[in-house]
C-alpha cells in the first residue's frame, strides 16, 4: 500500500506557458522561483572517518545474525543471555494496564530496558520469581511508567545462549559474494560503510536544498486539471483501502476519525505541495535543459522500480501510469542538479 500511495502522489506531465528568467531565477504561468541555482545550505556533515572499530562493528552485527540460540538449563542467567520473563509492574498497589509481558525475551547487557531491570534478572535461575522496585523519572519514555514508583514482579522462564560463528576465511565465503579471506571482508565493509556514508550525505543535501527551493518558488496558480487529477490519486487510493476491507468509503473514513470535509482538505493541500513540486522541477528542467538519453531514462526506471519494491520494471509499469513514472524520475534529476549547483556553507 505504501508503494502504491508513493507511485500516486506522482503528478502528471510538462507544466505549459513561456518562461522567463534571469540567472537562478525562473518562472511562466504558474509558478515564480526567486533562486534556484546557488542557494545556500548549511554544509551536510557525514559520519566521521570509517575506523578500524566501525568496521569491526559492523562485522560484529553480520556474525549476530548468524548466532545460534541454545537453551540453557544448567546455571544461572548471565549477561549475554537472552533472558525469556514474564512479569507483572503496579503502582500504589495497583496493575498497571500495559504494563507488564509474557515470553518476553530480554538480551541481558543490551541496554534495552532499564539498566537495573537487566541487572537484576543476572544470576537468577529458571523459574525463579522476584521483585524490584524502581522509581521512574517523568521524561521517561514509557508513559505507563514515566513519573511513578513502579513493582516489578518477574519470573525467569528461560535462558538462552548465543554462539557466534567464528570469522574464518571460509565463512566469510559463504556470506560474501566478492570476498575470499578475513582482511578482503574487512575492506569490503569499509568501502560498504563509506559508500552508504557518501549516499546519505548526498540524499541529506538533495533534500535540503530542494526545500530551500520549494521556500524560494511562489505558486501562481495551480494548472485546474492536473491539480484535480492528483487530487483523484489520493482519492483513488483511499477508496482502494475502503474495497480492501469492503467498507463504505464514508465508513473508512470514520475509521480513520476523519470526517469527509477534513479529508478534502487533506488531499487538496496534498495535492498542491505535490504539483508544487513536479511545476517547479518542470521549469528547472526546462531552464537548465535538463535531460537524459534513451538508455539512461530505461535504467532510471530499473531503479526507481528496485526503490519502489517492484519486482521489475515491467510490474511497475502495470500498475503506474508512464507519464507519472516520467514526472517522478525528472524530479529526481533536477534535485540532483539543484544539489551540485548549491552553495555548503560550514558554520
């Protein structure tokens, strides 16, 4: 469904009207940019240098997933384990609602809870049941507890252990597609980390600056007839939820506790912001000449379909209509642009 709804909001194709402009600003008949071109953002900082311990991290992570759990029956649970409980928490005598679990499985030393709710549950034994006591601050983040003396009443049910793998040359083959030993792995996570740390960097910067676009563009007027056509997107969506679950679309409605008038509202500004957007990557495009050949348009769809979780582009293209997929792969190129045009300024 998110997909779906991703792919609807979409907006339809060129924006017509002649244009005029002068260096980084734009505009024609429906929208004003004062400044596209050069804008200023602060500069987007990434993690720090890829360390030796970061690499050694993210393997860490890679043999946890491959761990094998074992149960435990012959000594006392100790950090590391994963603690199976059942417990109950009152205040001021009474239950509180929520408040408590069963089969809950708790890794012992992994600052999930409370650090003396872990640490009380150390060196008990299975079946064992206990309390504890804790008095909970009021930002706490569990509202059941925030601000209350709570009694935690606590059974041990089980323990489990887990055994990592050790990292061997010929696990790493079975994991790795391009690595044969330990030391090519390790270079192989780094330039993973470092690759992730250069795409979020530039997503982080796409984003920023196109907002600052958005902030800098003055809607005219919105085209009548692309603007009702994406406003039936949102429509269509909906009404597909409301078949789904075979309910009046009035009746979906009231199950999301909005009245008809609300959702109207809702989808004509999300309408607006969208078309907002595809008008002014539209007249960016058309500044800038922005474009792309035939061969570099069939693999942007590859990836936006892989983005999307289609299984291909032709799935994709069952279910979007060209021109929406056309609009959405343009906007992208123009964020693109926007963001080796603009100016990083350090603080």
């Amino acid at each position: 469904m998110k997909r779906k709804y991703a792919m609807a909001a979409l907006l339809l194709a060129a924006a017509t009207g002649l244009t005029s402009c002068s260096g980084g600003s734009a505009s024609n008949d429906y929208i004003k940019i004062s400044k596209y071109k050069g804008v200023e953002v602060p500069a987007v900082e990434g993690l720090p240098d890829i360390t030796d311990e970061s690499v050694e991290n993210n393997i860490q992570t890679v043999l946890e997933g491959f761990a094998e759990i074992t149960e435990v029956t012959d000594r006392p649970a100790q950090e590391g384990d994963i603690a199976v409980l059942d417990y109950t928490a009152s205040a001021d005598g009474q239950e509180i609602e929520n408040g408590g679990n069963s089969e809950y499985e708790l890794e012992l030393g992994s600052n999930t809870f409370f650090a003396e709710f872990e640490e009380a549950v150390v060196g008990h034994s299975i079946g064992d049941t206990f309390e504890l006591q804790h008095s909970f601050d009021a930002s706490y983040t569990n509202q059941n507890y925030a601000g209350r003396d709570v009694t935690f009443r606590i059974t041990l049910t089980g323990i489990k252990e887990k055994e990592l793998p050790d990292l061997t040359d010929e696990f790493v083959q079975t994991i790795s597609q391009e690595s044969e030993t330990v030391d090519e792995y390790r270079e192989e996570i780094r330039r993973l980390l470092e690759k992730n740390n250069e795409e979020y960097i530039q997503s982080e910067l796409q984003d920023t600056v196109w907002q600052e676009v958005l902030d800098n563009t003055e809607v005219i007027e919105y085209p009548k007839d692309r603007l009702e056509e994406e406003k039936q997107h949102f429509y269509d969506y909906y009404q597909a939820g409301a078949d789904y679950y075979d309910m009046e679309f009035a009746d979906f409605l009231e199950g999301m506790e909005v009245t008809e008038e609300e959702f109207e509202e809702q989808v004509t500004e999300a309408a607006r912001s969208n078309l907002k957007e595809d008008l002014t990557a539209e007249l960016i495009a058309e500044k800038e000449n922005i474009s792309m050949t035939d061969e570099e348009y069939e693999k942007a769809k590859e990836d936006l379909a892989e983005e999307m979780s289609y299984t291909d582009v032709e799935q994709m293209e069952e279910e979007v209509d060209e021109k929406n997929i056309k609009s959405y792969i343009l906007r992208d190129q123009v964020k693109a642009w926007t963001a080796e045009n603009c100016i990083q300024v350090k603080e």
